[in-house]
C-alpha cells in the first residue's frame, strides 16, 4: 500500500490501532485483504479507529 498521500499521522496510528490489523490479516485470500484495505483507506486517513469507521 502507497500511504504517501498520508501526512496526518494515520500511518503511525494504524501499527497501534490492533483492530485493523486484525481485520486484515484474518482474511485468507489476498484479493480479500486488499479489499479490506482499500476500503477502510478513507477511515485510517481520517483518523478514525476500527470501530469508528461504521
């Protein structure tokens, strides 16, 4: 993933926020992860965590 476009912190925050990582590692097919994370993008970038995404 390209997070150069990130300059708010939202990198730094995501390899404490555990819920993500979570969520993007149990998928077993890397199609589904890369779906995963290109769907909770616009989330990280704001600065929300997991469950605040919905």
């Amino acid at each position: 993933m390209n997070f150069a476009g990130c300059n708010n912190g939202s990198a730094e925050r995501l390899t404490t926020e555990r819920g993500y990582l979570y969520h993007f590692t149990d998928a077993k097919q890397s199609a589904t992860r890369v779906a995963r994370i290109e769907k909770a993008m616009p989330a990280i970038f704001e600065g929300r965590g997991f469950l605040e995404r919905r």
